[in-house]
C-alpha cells in the first residue's frame, strides 16, 4: 500500500552560521527538501567554497518544499549568551517557514525549545549531521551564505573593519583593527576578546566565546 503524499512527515534540517565571530548575529536556517528530489552538490558549507555555496543556495531556495531564515543579533547574543541566542536563531527560523515540520534534525548535540509551535515537533540532535544529512547540509548553506551577505553588506557600513574578508571571525586581521578602532554596533561585548580589547590570554569562558569555533569560517 501506497502512502499518500499527505501522510508523509515532514522532516526539517535545522542548522546555524556564526556561532564563533566577535562580530554580527548568529543564523540559523530550516530546510525541507522534496522527498525524492536530491539537490547534487548540498554538502556541509564548510566543505564548500563560497562560490559552490552561493549557486547551491539559489537552488535550493528555488527546489526546497519550504525554508525558513532566523537571526539573532549582537544584542540579543550579548543578552543571552551565543547558546540560547544561536537557539532563539533555530525557533526563528522554524517559525519562519510556510509549513510546519513534523520532525527536526538539529545539527549539534543540543536541542532548542520546542514548545509554543501549535503542534508537537520530534526533534533529533545529530552531531555532525552538516555533513551526513542532506536536510541539515541545505540549511548550513543557506545560513553560511545568508551570514555572509549580511557581513558584506556591513562592509560598506564600516569599512573600517573589513568585514567583508572575514566576516567578522576573530582572525589576525579583524583583532589588529578592532584594537586600532574599538568596537563597532556589530561587535558582541560579551565576547571576551572585544570586552577585553582583543588581550584574549584573559578569557573567561563564562562570557560565551570560545576560540575553537573560529574553526567555522
């Protein structure tokens, strides 16, 4: 017996961009992909070149059933620290997509708070699940990339930092200017290294930075 195309669950990969920069919000995003149409190409963004990344985003808003995009700013990171922030990011973009899915596959070992959807969602934390499931890999690419469009857009708004090359990340670079020129409305003042004017050897980790995630870039 067949099953009907409505009894199918909907299974969203949730995943997010920016966790680890001392500089923008933090995005996530939820994709549903049509059952049987894979998108040849959809990896874990890391992997991917940024090039690869933005004509894989343009497909896959174009061939996803449905995709939701969530933010949450450097206020709100600084308010809640980048755990709850990066969650508020995950409800955001759940929220935002035209339907509701039936199951979430969140990358990480760590869920966001599924109440006050209308209807219960089962959710799954996959670790690494960026790179093993398809869904999760659609919405690394669409938040990576949606991320960097917005750091490049700030570019133009302070120069200064040179946003658009690292787009935000704690590099070398981006270090040495926020030291010449102090924090932007961008930087997160939680993070230890913009409180502390970059000395990062006197980090706390309390105040939710931790230099391994600069891995992401």
């Amino acid at each position: 017996m067949m099953t009907s195309p409505r009894a199918r669950r909907l299974v969203a990969g949730v995943d997010e961009a920016g966790r680890g920069p001392l500089a923008g919000p933090v995005v996530a995003a939820a994709v549903i992909l049509r059952p049987g149409r894979p998108i040849v190409g959809v990896a874990d963004s890391k992997v991917l070149s940024a090039e690869t990344r933005s004509a894989l985003s343009v497909t896959i808003r174009r061939r996803a059933l449905c995709f939701g995009i969530g933010w949450a700013d450097p206020a709100e990171i600084d308010s809640l620290n980048i755990l709850h922030a990066t969650f508020l990011a995950m409800r955001r973009a759940v929220l935002a997509m035209t339907c509701c899915p039936d199951v979430l596959l969140v990358d990480g070992n760590r869920l966001p708070q599924l109440t006050g959807f209308g209807r219960e969602i089962r959710a799954h934390a996959i670790i690494g699940g960026d790179a093993t499931e398809a869904a999760i890999s659609a919405a690394s690419i669409l938040a990576k990339t949606a991320r960097d469009h917005y750091m490049n857009q700030m570019h133009a708004i302070y120069p200064e930092y040179a946003f658009a090359s690292h787009k935000g990340y704690a590099t070398a670079l981006h270090r040495r200017l926020l030291i010449e020129h102090g924090p932007c409305p961008l930087h997160r003042r939680s993070f230890a290294p913009v409180g502390l004017q970059c000395e990062t050897e006197d980090w706390e980790p309390d105040l939710g930075w931790d230099p391994e995630l600069e891995l992401e870039c």
